[in-house]
C-alpha cells in the first residue's frame, strides 16, 4: 500500500526535510527506488517496511520511533582524538544536535540494529542515531550505504556504542553528487551546497574499497564527492583501498569537490590507533583528496601506511603511489591545517610518510599547530628540515608550538 503512494510520500518528505530536517513520518524503505529503478545499485529492499513510527520490526525498515534512547549520548567521555591537542574548535566544526533525530536504527537490542535498516535510513536522509541496547554493537554492512542527493543532511551518531563495518569486502559509506544513480539535482554536481554529511560518535571498521574505481577509486570506508563533510569524534580502524595506483588514496576517508572548497573538518578522531589498526592503501594510508582543503583539530593518526610503488606520475615499469603515510593531498588551490594534532608511526613507500602535499599551481598552503610529527618514515622522498612530510606549494608551511622530528 505505501509503494502505491510513494510519489506522494517522497515530496511529503523532501517537503520536511528541506525545513531543518524533522521527523519524516514515512518508511524510509519508500524513498529507495523499486525494481523499475534498478539504476540506484546498492539500495536496501523495502521487504514491506514498518513506518518509522511502527512497533513492528522488519528487515527494511528503520525501527521504533525517535526517543530519548536514540539521542546523542551525554555526559560520556570518549577515548578517540588527541587528548594533549587543545585547538579550539569553531561551531560549524562541533557535533550537530541529535537530541530530535528523525531516524533512530534499533528498538534497544542489537538484534533491531541490522545492515538493512541502516542502508534504508542513510537513503533517507536525516539525522540517524541508534538504539541498539546499552553495551557496545558492531553492525556489518551487507551494501554499501549510499546518501542520496536530495537529502538536505545526513547525520549519523553512534552514541559512542557503534561501530560499522564493512567486513573487509566492501566501502561503508558513500556520498556522490555527481553520480546519477543517486540522482543529479544541479547543474553544477561538482559544487553544490548539499548534502551535508556528518559521521559522529561512530567507528567505521574493515571498509574495503579496492577495486572499485568511481571517481579514479579510494574510499575503503568514506567516499565523498560533492556538498559538504565532517568527522567528529570517530575512529577508523583497518579501513583499506587498493594497493597500487598513482593518484587514488584514502583507506580511511577520500574526499573530492567539496563546496565552494570550504573545508573538511575532521575533529578529535582517530585513525589507527595501534599497531595493525591502521589504514593501507596505495596513498593516503587514512586521508586522501584532490583539490580539497581540510582542518584537522584534536586527532591522532598512527599506524597508517601507504604501499603503491612509483610514486605519482608512475615511474616506468610500476604502477605508482606509495605516497601520504597519512594523509595524501593533490591538486591545485586548496590549504591544509594541522592543530592539536598527533601524527606518528605511519610510513610511505615513496613521499611524505605523514603528510605529501603537492599543489600543481603552487598556491596551496599548510600550517602546522600545537602538534607532532614523530616517527613517520618515508622510504623515498620528503622536503628538507620537515621530517615525514613531501611539500610543493605557495611557501613552506608554518610550524608553530609543534615537533617535527623522525
């Protein structure tokens, strides 16, 4: 019956969305294309869906009504980002409330907290938090989660308790306003104010993007092209993408075309962590992006490693990379800013073992603020007088209150 009233119910919902994201009252198992729309790969079955207001649990639905229970977690402190980094943070960097969610994944137990309904909510769109029970919940991804296009935001908080993985197969989260199947809703894909994505109080474990090479490829857990990203308070763990290529990167988090190129914010996260927790992948063993500016507040990266051989354009007889232990960024005008932040035990192949930035115009710029950077080999190349890091652009970066050392 909702399926016959679907037309409706999706201009209902876009309709509320658009006025700050309230409670949709719909299945969002309606907002999924049918078979007819197969174009969409990767979108969760309705499998006759309960309204999100419904009591009744089903494999495509979302679950019980937003409550309290599903809201951000309060008054619980969390163990990932850098607890010496004391970088101000500025409010559009900070945690969105999600005190009203419009979607809540779960009804209390783990059992409510399935891939499907996750999939079906981030289709949706809104704001999604989870209510699996009160201890720690690992939910494995069966598809991929895709935004699409014409969510205003999506915000996804785990309340401290989730972790999403991607089982080592497949990439666990993807936003892309420039792919059709999510639907075009510009004429300028590649610079368009929404989606806003937002991951929080979350985990993202075992994304696994090799192979799939949409948009030159990178992104084992979070691909993003298009609209707006952050990352507050989230931890990435053995997160990877291909081994080999000149120019893809990203174990963790590839990010491309972000709007009007404001900055990614990536605030008191942590990717590794520990030994063989972290990230691998031809470059960028966490981070990678091509004309992308990023902030980086309060975050630890460490254990990450970027293994292509070749470096980039690709040294004959090798099919490059190897580049960015950490955090690999290309392109032309963009700046990268490093506060508060630990950066250690990562390694490259080629350049940068902590950081290769290469501006092709040579406009870019980057500082670096009350961090450090120890312990970061890189096994070809970096710039003379600062250790793990390759850099071309405007003037050298800034370095003030922090240690470089190998």
């Amino acid at each position: 019956m909702r399926r016959r009233f679907g037309i409706m119910l999706v201009v209902a919902a876009l309709a509320l969305a658009a006025c700050g994201d309230e409670r949709v009252p719909v299945d969002p198992a309606d907002l999924l294309p049918s078979a007819a729309d197969s174009a969409a790969p990767g979108a969760a079955e309705s499998s006759g869906a309960p309204e999100a207001s419904g009591a009744a649990d089903g494999a495509g639905g979302i679950g019980s009504a937003p409550s309290s229970a599903g809201g951000a977690a309060k008054g619980q402190s969390y163990t990932n980002g850098n607890p010496n980094g004391h970088a101000a943070v500025p409010q559009e960097a900070q945690a969105v409330d999600t005190t009203n969610p419009t979607w809540v994944v779960g009804e209390g137990s783990p059992a409510g907290c399935t891939s499907e309904k996750f999939v079906a909510a981030v289709a949706a769109g809104g704001i999604i938090t989870f209510n699996c029970g009160p201890d720690p919940v690992t939910i494995v991804l069966k598809d991929t989660a895709k935004v699409r296009n014409r969510s205003p935001r999506v915000v996804i908080d785990g309340g401290g308790k989730v972790t999403l993985s991607g089982e080592g197969k497949r990439r666990i989260l993807y936003q892309n306003t420039c792919d059709k199947a999510q639907e075009w809703t510009t004429s300028h894909c590649q610079d368009q104010e929404t989606p806003a994505l937002t991951v929080q109080n979350i985990a993202f474990a075992d994304g696994n993007s090799a192979g799939d090479k949409t948009e030159g490829g990178g992104g084992g857990a979070i691909f993003v092209r298009g609209g707006r990203f952050k990352a507050v308070n989230t931890r990435f763990v053995r997160n990877r993408c291909d081994d080999t290529g000149p120019d893809l990167g990203g174990a963790a988090i590839r990010v491309l075309s972000q709007y009007h190129n404001q900055p990614v914010y990536i605030v008191g996260s942590t990717f590794g962590g520990a030994s063989g927790q972290g990230g691998v992948c031809s470059n960028g063993g966490a981070l990678s992006s091509i004309q992308v500016s990023w902030v980086v507040l309060n975050s630890v990266f460490s254990y990450n490693s970027a293994i292509g051989k070749g470096a980039n354009p690709a040294r004959s007889g090798t099919a490059g990379g190897g580049s960015g232990g950490a955090i690999y960024c290309d392109g032309n005008n963009f700046t990268v800013r490093l506060a508060g932040t630990l950066i250690e035990q990562n390694k490259a192949n080629e350049g940068g073992g902590a950081v290769f930035f290469v501006s092709n115009d040579r406009t870019g710029t980057m500082s670096i603020e009350g961090s450090t950077l120890r312990k970061n080999p890189s096994a070809g190349f970096e710039t003379a007088g600062f250790p793990g890091i390759f850099f071309l652009g405007a003037k050298p970066p800034s370095v003030s209150s922090s240690t470089l050392t190998k």
